[in-house]
C-alpha cells in the first residue's frame, strides 16, 4: 500500500472531513488527513495527485478563523475546496464572502450551468446536502460559476489554475451523485491511481501494533460490538496470547447483553476475555448526576480504574486497546484542525488527564461500515459484523436525568420490546439502531378507566451508513403500533410513547 501518490485532505475543522477521506479509500485510493496548518513541505513529502480542501465551522472574515499556507494552491496539483474551503480558496484569492441573508442547512437543488470537468455527466439538477451560513458573492478572477442553488453560488472552477470549488458536500450520501462528483476529481481531472486496500490495511496494522507492543503485554476493553471485537483480533494477530480481553457489566447494559456477549465472544470469537460485574460502582459513580456530559466523564473514568485494576491483577501490562472510530473522535475532540466538540464519548473526550496506560486504537481513522468490512476479511462470524452499534456508556445516555435502578429496568424493557419489534418485522439488518429513550417527562394516562401518571418513552430508529449522517426510518405504521401497544402494557409507569423523527444533523443520533 504506498502513502504516495494519493489524495491529500487538508481539515479546517469539518464534522465530514474524514468522511471525505473514506470516500477516496472507498475508491482504493490512499488518502492523508492533515491538518489546514500543515507545512507545505509535508504535503509535498506525500507527492499527492491532488488536494482537498475540508469544511469548517467558522467564517474566513474572520480574524481568528483557521488559514492554509496560500502556497497549496500552486503546487501543481488540482484542489477541490468544499464548503469552508471553497469560500477560503475564492477569499484568498481575491473574491469575496460574506455571511447569507438566508442560511443554506439540509437538502437544496444544484442547477448545473454546464461546462464543467468537475460536474462532467451529471443531470442538469441534483439534490444536494448544504451546511453553511456565509456564502461566495464574488468569484476570484479566471473562475467561472459552474453550479448555482436558490440562495448561492454552488460550484466554481478555474481550468487553467486546476482549481475546483463546492459549497455543499459530495461527501455525505444525501448529495446525489456525491460519489461520483468525487471521483470526477480523483480520477478524471488528479488521474489517481488505486493503491489502496483493506488486506494492506489490516497487514500494516498488525505490524505496527506489533512493532509498537514489542515483548510487553496489552489490555483490550471490549464493549460486545464490531468495534473492540475488531480490534481485539488485530491486536491479537499482532501478539497472541500477550492479549488479554476484558468486558465490564457496567449496569448500564441492555436486557441479556453482559450474559450474550461473553458467550458470543469466548465461543464464537474464541477471545480469551475476562467478564468484570462492575455495576454497583457504575452506579455509584452516577448517583444523583443528569448532566449527560458529566456521566460521560464519570463513565470513562471509572471504565479506566476497572481497567487498571485489572491490569495489576494480571502484572504489568502496559497498554490498553480501544475499538475508538473515527465519529467517536471527531464529536469528542479536535483531532487534525479546529473541529468543535459535540459531545464527549466516553473512551476519547471522557478518559482521565493522566491515564495508567498507552492507547492502542487500530481503528482510530475508520468508520462503522469500514470496520465491518475489515472484520468481514478477518473472519467475524454475521451476527456480530450486523449487531447495532451501542454507545460506551449504555443506558446512561438513553436515560435522560438521574440514573436509579428502577428507571434503568424501565427503559430496559421498553427497549427489549423496541428491538424485539424491530426483528420481527425483519428491519433489523436494514436499520442502523433501533432503541428506546426513557424522558423525564411524565403525563396523564388512562388504565382501567383510572387516572395514571407515567412516564414517555421515545423510539429512535435511524438509517446511516458511517454514524456521521443519519435519517429516521419511516417505519411501517403496524410496526409502531405494536411497538407502542406492547410498551404502554408491558411496562410498568409508561403512559406515552413518540417517536422521534430527526434526522442528524442537526439532532445526532443518541439524545445524550
């Protein structure tokens, strides 16, 4: 696999940028994140057929706001500059960006005014996905506009420059032809060639880790999913029985999951892993806290000290292995440029200051989809390369407000039914997540022709390829029905049930 020759993205701050980066792997194409204060020498190192300039949150009027060595714009090479990166290439260059009377956010129509290299085969109109407030009102001289929306100028071009420019982004699945606007640029106008592959990927992870570990031993938190699972097998390939897995019943588990997913993954993974029953100190940990930041930090905190005492138990093991992904780091952290935090998962933004271990996150640049096709060339078995994903912190942050026992075997039940559902009206495989939401909202219901003060449970199925975008499932109305009706009967002291019907963004995908 050669890191030469490929495609170099350069992050001002995007939620989407290394979905950009995915893309151009999906092509078989290598492709390098770096970030928009890179050293034009760094860049060069690569040898790139073409750059990419990322989105990013904040305005480039703006003093503060982050900047690219001008120099990437004359290396010879084409560059594609989406959203911020767009208004960034025409406001150096000489054009003109200002903040939108009316804000471009979700779906719009692209008309195509023809022309274009970049475009080149698409229908006249597309649909397309936007996230902006400011917008280009002057194009820099020797481009010309080659897309337009309702309120904005949509795509522009300068041939001779080969320099190329989006306001929307190709990279996420609700723009139409997205991937093929991508690899217009890679193929057509960078001529890239593919060097890109996922039996490449996972030889040079098992060398590194096993370059990285050396003779010392290593710890892997597994969580029951794809993830962890995944990276437990490459790090166990890397250096055999120095691994040691372990999985903690957190009491924030769904009904079943701690007693399944040591089954699963002792028989059918044949992973050595040692189940920890933690829950009373979970709990304690999260007594009396509601704010969802809060539980996320104290959740990573205790999975640590779980983690650490394990390790002293065993010996000395010195490093720790996560199935961290990529949405994980991108919400919690500014990882390449200036991304703003969203929310603080558990195993990135909510670990401790001073941590008794080393990371190992082999996964750390991928997303859900992309580990499960790894996972499928290592030889997982389907029902864990299909389970839904299931955040770190389990029911913590699908219990909005104060965490009791008591309210954690509601929703466990509530949510029991939602997935039962789910399977039955076999959606499971064509749905991202399905689960329930306990809120602290309570209403007026009728039992027994009797007045009943309950609670709401919300259900929340979506559809997503990465975790980056999602949309809500329209679900057939007989299989929210039964949802509701099972719920309400079942569960005791829930009065309502809604579903949610946002999509992300702007909502994302937990409530927490």
């Amino acid at each position: 696999m050669s890191v030469r020759g490929g495609i170099v993205v350069l992050d001002f701050g995007s939620q989407y940028t290394q979905l950009i980066a995915r893309r151009i792997r999906e092509m078989e194409v290598f492709s390098a994140l770096l970030p928009c204060t890179a050293p034009v020498e760094e860049v060069r190192k690569l040898a790139p057929r073409g750059l990419i300039l990322s989105g990013g949150p904040n305005s480039v009027y703006d003093p503060a706001s982050p900047k690219c060595d001008p120099q990437v714009l004359h290396l010879g090479v084409p560059v594609l500059g989406i959203c911020y990166g767009m208004q960034w290439m025409a406001h150096t260059l000489g054009g003109k960006v200002q903040r939108a009377e009316r804000r471009e956010y979700g779906r719009a129509d692209l008309k195509i005014l023809g022309g274009s290299a970049l475009l080149d085969g698409l229908p006249k109109e597309l649909k397309i996905w936007n996230s902006h407030g400011d917008h280009v009102v002057a194009v820099p001289d020797g481009f010309r506009i080659c897309g337009r929306t309702e309120n904005a100028v949509a795509a522009i071009e300068d041939d001779s420059r080969k320099l190329f420019a989006v306001e929307f982004h190709p990279e996420v699945r609700h723009t139409d032809r997205g991937e093929d606007i991508l690899r217009n640029f890679v193929f057509g106008i960078c001529e890239a060639r593919a060097n890109w592959s996922r039996s490449a990927f996972i030889a040079e992870t098992v060398e590194a880790v096993r370059h990285r570990v050396g003779d010392a031993r290593a710890l892997c938190a597994l969580s029951g999913g794809v993830d962890s699972a995944v990276a437990a097998v490459l790090v166990q390939r890397a250096i055999g029985d120095r691994l040691t897995n372990v999985f903690v019943d957190t009491g924030l588990l769904r009904q079943n999951e701690f007693r399944d997913t040591l089954a699963l993954l002792r028989d059918r993974l044949g992973l050595v892993v040692i189940g920890v029953n933690a829950a009373a100190r979970f709990l304690a940990q999260l007594q009396g806290i509601s704010d969802p930041e809060e539980k996320r930090r104290r959740i990573g905190r205790e999975f640590i000290a779980v983690f650490a005492e394990e390790a002293r138990s065993l010996g000395e093991i010195p490093f720790l292995v996560q199935g961290t992904l990529y949405p994980d780091v991108i919400e919690s952290v500014s990882v390449k440029g200036p991304s703003q935090t969203i929310k603080t998962h558990h195993n990135v933004g909510g670990l401790p200051s001073v941590m008794p271990f080393q990371l190992i996150e082999p996964l750390r640049d991928l997303f859900k989809d992309e580990v499960r096709q790894i996972g499928r060339e290592l030889g997982l078995p389907k029902e864990m390369l299909t389970k839904h994903p299931f955040p770190g912190p389990g029911l913590a942050v699908r219990l909005l407000g104060e965490i009791t026992e008591e309210r954690l075997a509601t929703l466990r039940a509530a949510d029991a039914i939602v997935v039962e559902e789910i399977h039955r009206a076999g959606l499971y495989g064509k749905t991202w997540q399905a689960f329930a939401v306990l809120l602290p909202v309570c209403s007026v219901g009728v039992m027994g022709d009797e007045r009943h003060y309950g609670f709401t449970v919300a259900v929340r199925v979506v559809e997503s390829e990465d975790a980056m975008t999602a949309d809500w499932s329209r679900l057939p109305g007989d299989v929210l029905e039964r949802m509701s009706t099972r719920i309400v009967n079942e569960v005791r002291d829930v009065t309502r049930v809604v579903y949610d019907i946002s999509s992300k963004p702007p909502s994302t995908i937990e409530w927490e």
